[in-house]
C-alpha cells in the first residue's frame, strides 16, 4: 500500500462538476494506491499512520490536531514505467479489491476518531488542493 500525502489548507474532489469531498481547513490530501497483494492488516496500518503522521505544522498529527483527511483512490501510483514509455498496472489491486482496501482505510480512520472526505472510487475526479509548504511525503505498508 502506497500513499502521497500532501499538507494542505485546503482540498476537494469534484466529480461531473460536483464536489463529493473537501476539507476547507488544514489537514491532509492523501492520494492511497493499493497494491495486488495488499491486505486488510496492512489497511489498518496505514490508517494509523496516517491519522498520527506528524507532518501538520509545529510537527502535529491528524490525531493530535484533530485535522481532517482527504483520501482519494489512486492506482496509479502502482504504474510501472521502468520498460517503455507506457506504464504497466499490473503490479495494481483488481478494482474489486482495491475498493474494499481504500473503504479500510477510511473507516479505520473514522473508527480513530478522524474527519474523512473521500472522492468517488473509480470516478474520472478533479483533485483540486492548496498546499502548504509544500510538505508531501510518500508513506508505504
């Protein structure tokens, strides 16, 4: 399991011109990639991460913040471009699966107590976000 996370302001995500996510206050984007052989442990394991990863301004968590998230799915942090100039998904969950891996994360999240947005799995989305800093880390499980 593979994440972006980005510190930011703000964030949404639109979907056919309607916003179906957004946090207007400081917390965090994360963009989650699912891997093939992902599992639900390790969804538990990055929701935790994430909710306590100190990156929030004076070295703040989600947790301790009390900040929201935005979670987006995003397999395409799975594509492998080290042959050709096409990226290969292969190494990506099957849609099946890497939808009920992402609903984990964010209702382990919730479960920890955190504010979660989320976008539309599988939905073509406009990802808009302030960043702040820029501060954006990549966190694996």
């Amino acid at each position: 399991m593979r994440a972006v996370v980005a510190r930011v302001t703000e964030a949404s995500v639109t979907v056919d011109g309607q916003v179906v996510g957004a946090i207007g206050e400081p917390g965090l984007l994360v963009l989650l990639g699912i891997h093939a052989e992902d599992t639900a442990a390790q969804a538990a394991t990055m929701a935790r991460k994430l909710h306590e990863l100190r990156i929030l301004r004076d070295e703040r968590s989600c947790a301790s913040a009390g900040a929201p998230l935005l979670v987006v799915s995003q397999f395409t942090l799975y594509g492998d471009t080290r042959k050709g100039r096409r990226p290969s998904w292969t190494p990506a969950a099957r849609p099946d699966d890497a939808e009920e891996l992402v609903r984990a994360v964010v209702t382990e999240l919730r479960a920890r107590g955190a504010e979660v947005a989320t976008g539309v799995f599988g939905a073509m989305m406009e990802v808009h976000s302030v960043n702040d800093g820029p501060f954006t880390v990549l966190v694996e499980v």
